[in-house]
C-alpha cells in the first residue's frame, strides 16, 4: 500500500488536513483542468498549487 505524503515544502514540511468542498461538476472539471495545466506549465506540485489556491482565496476575501 502507498503512503500518502502528508507535508509540504520539504524542510519546512506541516502536517496537512483533508478539505472538502462540494462544486457542481463543471467547476469541480474545470479546477481539475486548471491544475494539470498549472503543474505543466510551472514544474509545481500538486500540493503546492492547492496550497496557492487556498491562501489566494483568503487574502481575497481578508480572512
């Protein structure tokens, strides 16, 4: 069975929590599209990406 890596950053690495939201299926195609098109344009993780997401999200919204 395959460990699922649970950190991000190498040796910064945090321990990660599970966050779930619920999209209609458009969006949830159209986030999945943005990410494989983020990891081959910039060589990042998909972690690191989901990481940007988040955080572009609060500092959006001032939270």
């Amino acid at each position: 069975m395959q460990e699922q890596d649970n950190s991000v950053g190498g040796d910064n690495a945090e321990e990660l929590t599970s966050l779930t939201i619920k999209v209609p299926d458009d969006l949830h195609r159209a986030y999945q599209r943005c990410t494989w098109i983020l990891i081959n344009e910039t060589g990042k993780n998909q972690l690191d990406i989901m990481d940007e997401m988040v955080r572009d999200f609060l500092t959006k919204h001032g939270c």
